[in-house]
C-alpha cells in the first residue's frame, strides 16, 4: 500500500485502509485524532449527512432542539406502546407512555360521575364524593343552599348566624323570626340597637341601647304566663 509523506495533498475516488486513520490537525502533528474502526461482521456502509455541521461523540452534550429523530413530526396522538428515553441519573432508558402513565407523580385525578366534587381524605387521598346535607352543587360549579340548614350543620351549634364582635352582619335587610334559633335576638344600627331575649324566669325582655350594644336597658318584660 502506497504512502504520501509530509501530509501532501491526496485524491482518490476510493481508499482502503486497515481499520484506523490519524488525524494530525492544521497545527499540531504532536497530538492525534485516530478515527477507528473495530473488525467488522459484514460489509457495513455508514454516510455521513450532506449538511455542514459537527459530529459528536458519546461524551457530547446533547440539547433537546438539536435532536430530530427520523424527521419525524408531533404525535398528536400517542398510544400507551410508544416509547420515550429517559436518563436515570447513570445511563438513558426507555420506557413506554403506559410506564409513565403508572408513576405516582403522574397520577390523574380519580374517577368520578356528574356533579361530584373531587376531596381528600384521612389518608391525604383523592376521592370523588357528593355534595349532601344543607348544600349540593351541579355540574356547572352552581351551589344550592337549603332554605333552613339543620343546627347540627350551621356554622356554630345551635346557631344560624354568627356575628363578629361589632355585631354586623353585611347585606341582611330582613330576619324572619322562624328562622332564629336561640336565647337571644339582636337588631339595630351601628348606634341604635334592641334586643329581645329570654331571661332566667323564662320571660321576653325587650331591651334598648344607644351605645352600639356596650349596655341594654330592659323596657318592657313579656310574662310566658
């Protein structure tokens, strides 16, 4: 087999070689790039692209955009045999999207029918459960109250409303008496207030205050018999 000496220029439509080339470089002819070819099984044909670009080699890292596997477009359907690569923190896997799908982290949320609400339970899991009791909600998000919620479900026992420490209560204009439930009802403006309520004997106390509720002076007591 021929040799050219002090790298001259070559051509050849065809060159066959052992199983490896040294590459010297535009400057350096100390340290080699050696292109290496293990003893092949049969006769393989490897072609490089026909675009300008860099080859990489294993120890290369690699960015997502510059990946395009087969020219392939999106899959906009995929199917639960379809692979994706993963790295695990030592070498890359693949694994099936039905994989995937099964991990913890990618759970979806649980199973449920029409106008269910989706809460957690003792155990921190997801269960999908109805909405009962003095409140029920549609499918469209639409929450229904009961006309009279029961005591055991109000806000406090054996109390339909509770009020703050001014005693306030925002957009009420009208209290039913049917609705109260109770000692004691309140009712007035910031300043002005009257209250009846049940006293020790059993009897009604209309009350009075000018001070916003800080004192009442009973004026007028109703006998229950």
């Amino acid at each position: 087999m021929s040799t050219i000496n002090n790298f001259g220029a070559m051509q050849a439509k065809k060159i066959e070689v052992a199983n490896q080339i040294d590459f010297h470089g535009s400057a350096d002819d100390t340290n080699t790039v050696t292109l290496n070819v293990a003893n092949p099984a049969s006769d393989y044909t490897i072609e490089l692209p026909t675009s300008a670009g860099t080859l990489m080699t294993t120890t290369d890292d690699v960015e997502l955009s510059q990946i395009e596997i087969n020219s392939a477009s999106e899959e906009s359907s995929p199917a639960n045999t379809n692979e994706i690569i993963v790295y695990n923190g030592t070498e890359n896997k693949k694994m099936t999207l039905a994989t995937l799908a099964g991990l913890s982290d990618f759970d979806s949320s649980v199973a449920g029918t029409d106008g269910q609400i989706v809460v957690y339970d003792s155990a921190n899991a997801q269960a999908a459960v109805d909405m009962s009791g003095d409140a029920t909600i549609a499918n469209d998000g639409v929450i229904t109250l009961a006309d009279k919620p029961s005591a055991e479900k109000s806000a406090e026992a054996n109390k339909f409303l509770h009020c703050d420490s001014s005693r306030d209560i925002d957009n009420i204009n009208v209290l039913e008496a049917e609705t109260c439930a109770g000692n004691t009802v309140e009712v007035g403006n910031s300043t002005n207030r009257w209250k009846f309520a049940i006293n020790a004997s059993g009897n009604l106390e209309l009350s009075y205050s000018s001070d916003s509720g800080s004192s009442f002076a009973v004026k007028q007591v109703f006998q229950s018999s």
